[in-house]
C-alpha cells in the first residue's frame, strides 16, 4: 500500500513536472505572439500612411 | 507492478515530442527554400512581414509533417528510421497530434491572410492539403509514384515565399517549383535504394520495392536530366544573372554524374551503396547552394 503511494505520489509529481514545462512553453509563444501581432500592425500602419 | 501502471493516469506528451511531430530537420529545407524565393523576388518586403510570412511557411510545414505522423503512426512503427518517432513510441497519443497538426494549419493560413497576402495563403492551403490528402492518404500506400506526384508538396515555399513579397506568381518561382518537383524523385530514389528493407517491411510501394532496383536507377538517371535543365533554365531565360547561371551548371553537372554512376551500376551482395548514399547527402548540398546561388546573384546585380 506504502509502496503503492509512493509510486502515486511520484507520477503525480511526474505529471505536475511536465504541465509546468508545456504551460511555461506556452506562456512564452503567446508573449512572442503578441509582441509579433503588435509589431506587424505598426508595420501595417506605416505602410498605410506611407502608401 | 502492472496495476500500479494501469491505475496511473498517462503523462502528458512533452513539448519536444510535440517539436519532434514538426519534423524540424525536413521544415529548416523548407524555410530555406520559402526565403531563398522571397528574396529571389524584384519587389522588397518589410523584414517583420517577412519574418512572418517565413514564420507561416514553418508552421505550415510543421503542421502538415505532425499530420502525416498522426496518419502514419502504423507504418511508422515498422520502419528503424521512425519508430522512435512520438507516437510509434508511444510518448503521445494519437488524438493529440490531430488536434496539434489541424490547429497549427489554422494558425499558419489565418496569420498568412492577415499579415501576409490571399495569393500566398491561398499557395501554403495547398501545399498543405496536398501533402496530407494527396501524397499522405491517397498516394504514399498505393503507388510507387507517391513521390513523384506528392513531391509538388515540398515544391511549394519558393512560390509562396516569393507571392509573400509580390502578391502575384511569376516564371521564376515556377522554375524554382519545378526544380524541387524534379528534384525530388532521384533524391528519395536515392535514398529508398539504401533502406529498401525497411520500406519493404513496412509495406511502403516505393519504386526499388514494387519496380526493382534496375529500374529505379534508371529512372533517378531519367529525373536528373529534366530537373537539371529546369536548375540552368534560368539564367538562359534572363532570369537570373551569371553568378547563379554558373553555380547552376557545376553544381548539375556533379548531380548528372552521381546519379549517371548510380544509374549504371549494379550493387553486389553485402553492398555498403556508397554511391547511393553520395547522391543523397549531395541532393541535399545542391538544393541549399543552388538556392543560395539565387540570392547571391540578386543581391550582386
């Protein structure tokens, strides 16, 4: 039963480990996304008032 | 032990699976080529834009290379060169690479289309549809010509690179298309002679399986001599200046001559087919300098 915990605690901690990584792969796509959009619509607007 | 594993609940698949579904090694050809075409073009891009219709190409790439592994899974757990691959090993299940390869399509069209322009969203659509139902689902099982026709596929990112930049799709990128179209045979024949075995096993058709060895020599020697005119045609058509014109010859007169010396040898038992395995990592080479070639050769004129 001890054994069984043991092996239970350590998945869940093995599970816990690999959400923080993709979550934290996430968070960083989505900075990089956002920073993207933005610089794409001052290019656009450039363009726009250059155009 | 075993009720143990069943009552556990599976590990989520890591981030570097879902990387590895991308096929990153096939997607840095693909982006090369996307922006060798994009700055073969007359016209000048913002670099941000740029950065994002190249960024497009990737994802596009990406998403239709975890498509046909989440299609593949069967066939990739046959063959050594795959099976290690997320979902033969069974790090990830199946369901996940569908939802991950159809989202990041999404994402890449839909960004296309806002950042970029409809011509080149329009050219990445069907490059990706053309790999998955064309050459994935259609071909790849039924005939030896799979990559023959699904070979279009991988023939797409100098087009749509070069639309990103201009809008519209001239004769110098479909040059560049049909470079890789013709390209592409001789450089999977190449390598299909070497790993014969593993296809055969897996129940791939591909042509040293279905048609024999003598045959398909024959016809990487056949395929280099169009993809070798289609390489030179454009410096003779005005295209392109004499830096890629030169480059171009050389670098087609070496292909003409490995693929001359697989096509009239016949391999012995206990072969190491060095020949063979020559052509591959040199179709490889030629693709990167010719493509190189190209910008250079802007660049200076």
């Amino acid at each position: 039963m001890t054994e069984q915990n043991n092996i239970s605690a350590e998945t869940t901690d093995a599970i816990r480990a690999r959400q923080r990584s993709r979550a934290r792969i996430m968070a960083v796509l989505l900075g990089v996304f956002v920073i993207l959009v933005f610089a794409i619509s001052i290019v656009k607007i450039q363009i726009a008032h250059s155009g | 032990m075993s009720t143990v594993s069943a009552l556990s609940p599976a590990l989520p698949a890591d981030w570097r699976d879902f990387l590895a579904l991308t096929k990153p090694r096939v997607m840095t050809l693909v982006v090369f080529t996307g922006l060798c075409g994009m700055l073969a073009a007359p016209v000048p891009i913002h670099p941000v834009l740029g950065f994002t219709a190249i960024l497009c190409i990737a994802l596009g790439a990406g998403a239709a290379g975890a498509l046909n592994q989440w299609y593949e899974s069967d066939l990739d757990a046959k063959m050594k060169r795959t099976q290690r691959r997320p979902l033969p090993a069974g790090r990830m299940e199946r369901q996940s690479a569908l939802h991950f390869g159809v989202g990041l399509a999404v994402f890449s069209l839909v960004l296309m289309y806002f950042a970029i322009n409809l011509v080149a969203t329009i050219i990445l659509a069907v490059s990706i549809l053309f790999y998955v139902f064309v050459y994935t689902i259609w071909l790849k099982r039924r005939t030896p010509q799979n990559i023959v026709i699904g070979g279009a596929a991988g023939a797409f990112p100098p087009l749509i690179g070069w639309a990103a930049a201009t809008g519209d799709v001239a004769t110098l990128p479909i040059l560049l298309f049909l470079l890789i179209f013709l390209w592409t045979p001789p450089h999977f024949w190449a390598l299909a002679l070497f790993v014969k075995t593993d296809y055969a096993n897996a129940g791939v058709p591909m042509l040293p399986v279905v048609s024999g060895e003598r045959t398909t020599r024959h016809q990487i020697g056949l395929y280099s001599i169009p993809m070798a005119v289609a390489g030179i045609a454009p410096w003779p058509l005005g295209l392109t200046g004499p830096v890629y014109g030169v480059v171009a010859v050389v670098l087609n007169a070496v292909f003409l001559v490995l693929a001359a010396r697989i096509a009239l040898r016949t391999s012995q038992p206990d072969d190491k087919m060095a020949p063979e395995k020559t052509l591959f990592k040199y179709s490889i080479l030629y693709l990167f300098v010719v493509f190189g070639a190209l910008v250079v050769d802007r660049w200076v004129s």
